[in-house]
C-alpha cells in the first residue's frame, strides 16, 4: 500500500474527490497565511494548536466542576449522617415521663416559651444539668447530659440547655445569705 494517506482513503472509498480537493484547498490557505504571516514578522497562527489549548480548557473546567459537584454530594452524605446519628442517639437515649408528671417545666425554644410536664426528680436534675432537652421534628425529649453533649457536638441546634442565671451581689443586701428556690412555685 503505497502511496499518500489521500490516495489510501480515495481507493478504500472513506473519502470521495470533493472533499479532498476541499482539504487540499484549506491547507493551502494556512500554508500561504503562514508565509505571508513570516514575510511581514508576525506570529504565526495556529488554528490546531489553539483547538487543542480550547479543548483542553474545556477539560480542565469540567474536571473542576465535577471535582465541586463530588465534594458537595460527601457533604450533604455526611451531614446525612451526622443527623442520622444524633436522631438515633435521641430516639434510644430519651428519658420516659410518666404519665402522672405534674410539675411544669417552661423552657424557650425558636424564641417561644414551650411548657413540659416533669417530676420533680427531673426538674433538679434539669437544674444541675445533668439532663438536657432535645428537639427533634417539633417534639421534645429527655436525654442524659453525657449524650446531650455528644449530640451538641454535631447539632448544637437540637439541643436546649437550662442556664442558671447568675444573679448580682450586692454588697450590702442582708437577705444575700438567703437563697431563693428554683422550684418555688407562686
């Protein structure tokens, strides 16, 4: 099979004469562009070499935009995850009230003030924190202040704690040894 690859592709009928007159005529363009371009000192032109260089552009954005779209899809796994957890650590870990708890509990949670109904045994520890709130789909839970802080760590928003206020000494008030009940009712 001698011959050029034009010859070749005519004879195996890949190519009939119109397009290759028309190739022909094309590279004969680029070649006198490219001579008049040397005559007068410009840089030559290459319309292969920029093709690539857009090609491979191309590639690069596109291998960044679905390196971006993967590290967003762990994310949202993730996140998936940690709430999967923390739901499961609620669900498992919850305190039961009984049915005849009778001391309500008031709490803020989204900037409204929600009531519970609790034992007394709970309400102290409540207090002392060693039991904390947890919200999960607009209901509340009971769970034990070692798994409240797991929980925290993930979610801090699912969690609602009792601060104790601090209240301001004064130097000369004669009832500061007096402290005043948390549970004291009105």
């Amino acid at each position: 099979m001698a011959g050029s690859l034009k010859d070749q592709l005519l004879n195996m009928g890949l190519v009939d004469q119109k397009k290759a007159k028309q190739a022909d005529s094309e590279k004969r363009k680029q070649n006198k562009k490219a001579k008049k371009a040397r005559k007068s000192g410009q840089q030559v032109i290459d319309t292969q070499a920029e093709k690539k260089q857009a090609l491979e552009e191309q590639r690069k954005a596109k291998q960044e935009h679905d390196l971006e779209l993967n590290r967003q899809r762990d994310d949202e796994r993730r996140n998936k995850e940690i709430e999967a957890q923390c739901r499961q650590m609620i669900t498992q870990q919850q305190i039961e009230l009984p049915e005849d708890a009778e001391v309500s509990y008031n709490f803020v949670y989204d900037n409204k003030v929600k009531t519970m109904y609790v034992t007394s045994l709970i309400q102290g520890q409540l207090f002392r924190g060693q039991v904390a709130i947890a919200a999960l789909d607009e209901k509340f839970y009971l769970i034990p202040d070692k798994f409240a802080e797991k929980i925290e760590q993930r979610l801090p928003n699912y969690v609602i704690r009792v601060q104790p206020e601090e209240e301001p000494e004064e130097e000369d008030d004669p009832y500061a040894d007096y402290k005043i009940p948390d549970d004291l009712m009105w």
